[in-house]
C-alpha cells in the first residue's frame, strides 16, 4: 500500500493561501486517470508534529496511531471505514511517514487509482516539515491575487473578517511558502498562478503533469462534469464554499477592481503591495498616504490581538484546558499564523 503514492511518480502537494484556487487544481487533478488527491488531510502534518508518540525502535506503535488518526475530525473525508483502514494496518509499517502512505494509498485504491496526492492550503507553511518527512513529495504552491482571494472570503464569510487580515494572511502565507519552496529547490517545488490556469489551462498544466510525473490528459479539464464526485465528503457548508468546480473554467468570477473601495485597495497596497510588484500584479492606491500608514498601524495591532488569542487558545487544547470539539479552521482570522512583510 505504502507503494502506491511512489509507484511511478512523486507524492503531489497542492498548497496556497485559501481562496486561491486550491480547490479548483484538486478538481483538475483529481480528474487524472493515475491521481486521488485528498481534501484537507490536514493530519499528516498535525500527527506528524508528534510522530515520537507513534515511532519506536521496534517500529510503528499502530493502535496509537490508528487512535489518533480516527479522532481527526478529517479522517472521515478520507471515506474509508474504519474497519478497512484497521485491516490494512495488521501488517507492521516502520515510520509515521510509511503510516501516512498506507492511509492515502489506502484512499487511492478506494477511489480506483493507483497513485495518491494531498490539497491542504495551510500546508503552505509546513513545507519544510512535509518536505523532510517524505522525500517523494513535490508541492505545487497556487498563487492568486491577494485581492481576489479577499473576496472569495468575504463572499462565504468564514477566514479572516477584515481586509487587513486578508492582506495580512495573504502575504505571510505566500511569502512563507515561497520561502520554503526554495529552500527545496525547482526540482520539488513549483509555483502556479490561478490566473495563468484560467486563461491559458492547458499550456499551464502540462509542464505541471510533467513535475508532477503525469502525462497530460485533456479530460483533466472536464473536471466540472463530475463535480460530485469532486465534493463528496466535504458536508453541506463545504459544498456550498466550492460550489464553482461544477462549472468549466471561467474567467472573472470576481472583479476586485470593481468590487472594492478605493481606500481599500489604498490599504491592501499599503500591506502586501510589494508582494503584488514582485509577482506581477497590478499596483493601486498611494500606500504611502498617511491615511494609509495609519490603517496599517492599526490593521497590525488588531491582527496581532486575533492572533495572541488563537496562541492562548492553542496551547490551552493541547494541555486540555480547553474543549477541542470544534475544529479550528486553517483561515487567519481563526488561526493567523502568517505575519506582513517583516517576517
């Protein structure tokens, strides 16, 4: 099983700030004849941060393992009972990484292909991890203008509430990411710019399928005719969040440049206009305005209030000080762990 992510090619990592378009490449890729990505798996990383609770000297200590990943509140995306998944773990498995490729290989077979890969968004500040874990894998960081991913989240009202936390969170995201991407280097990890998939898909994803050790197919782009498929498991919410991958690629679903004020797109410059440059998006607004340097000041301060009180909320869970029933989310307003340009 845990051959399946390996056999023939890379273990793909599709990641990026939320509302960028991540969703839309799984439903691309996932649409390839070889390729089941999962959605959200976000327990590799949360499981791996504590892989010495699993790993012994004798090999994997399975029934802990199996423990943790059942109580995952995104195991059951997976759609893999859990009797299945005990039955695949009756022969020993030496690391949490080897786990890990039997969980998804398991999830693979399940969805009738033979290779796996993973869409988590807020795995974009874990790569470095993810990258030591499993040597196989390659990361495709999807990058879309700041601006338009705001209004993806202001559309669906979940992530961060304020557009200074969206300027926030979308650099600190992206600039992490690529910070780590580098690290690894070309030959592991790739960037994709949602607006380059949209206008030109096919020249985009081609040399994409070859990074990722695929060969092309044009039905990766009817990805909306089994849209259902796409989204099953996510649950009510989740459906309604990505309901756009039933529809073909479309370009202009959202308008920043009609649909925000001048003086928030004064601010959102203010923030993250030097990483807008340094990719090659468009520049609006005087960011050096003292209208602009003030909203700034206090954009700052509250984004750092949010986030000291996430860090409490953290560490009280994890001494059980605190319910851990409901999830928390992996958007900035909730978790903001990205930090603006001096970071």
């Amino acid at each position: 099983m845990s051959a399946a992510g390996t056999r023939g090619g890379s273990f793909p990592m599709f990641v990026g700030c939320g509302r960028s378009g991540t969703t839309l490449v799984r439903a691309i890729f996932d649409s390839h004849s070889q390729l089941a990505v999962a959605h959200h798996a976000q327990f590799i990383v949360e499981m791996g941060r504590r892989r010495r609770r699993y790993e012994t000297v004798h090999g994997l200590v399975t029934e802990r393992f199996l423990t943790d990943l059942f109580a995952s509140h995104r195991f059951p995306l997976l759609q893999v009972p859990e009797a299945t998944m005990r039955e695949a773990f009756t022969r020993p498995v030496p690391t949490y990484a080897d786990a890990v490729r039997r969980v998804l290989g398991l999830y693979a077979e399940h969805q009738g292909k033979p290779r796996y890969a993973d869409k988590t968004p807020g795995h974009v500040l874990r790569i470095g991890l993810l990258g030591e874990l499993f040597p196989e894998a390659r990361f495709v960081h999807v990058i879309r203008d700041g601006r338009s991913s705001w209004l993806g989240y202001r559309e669906r009202g979940f992530g961060p509430q304020t557009l200074a936390d969206a300027a926030f969170n979308w650099k600190g995201r992206v600039l992490r990411g690529r910070r780590a991407g580098k690290a690894l280097g070309e030959g592991r990890y790739r960037e994709v710019r949602y607006e380059d998939l949209v206008e030109r898909p096919e020249e985009t994803l081609r040399p994409l399928c070859a990074f990722l050790d695929l060969e092309y197919e044009p039905n990766m782009l009817q990805f909306h005719e089994r849209a259902d498929t796409v989204l099953a498991g996510m649950g009510g919410s989740g459906r309604t969040a990505f309901e756009n991958v039933a529809r073909p690629l479309t370009q202009g679903l959202r308008d920043w440049r009609g649909e925000l004020a001048p003086e928030d797109l004064e601010l959102f410059d203010a923030i993250a206009g030097d990483l807008l440059a340094d990719l090659g998006y468009e520049r609006t607004g005087s960011a050096d305005s003292l209208a602009a340097r003030g909203a700034v000041a206090r954009g700052w301060l509250q984004w750092q209030g949010r986030r000291g009180r996430f860090q409490v909320t953290r560490l009280q869970r994890r001494l059980g000080l605190a319910s851990s029933a409901t999830p928390v989310d992996d958007w900035g307003h909730s978790q903001p762990r990205s930090r603006p340009s001096s970071e």
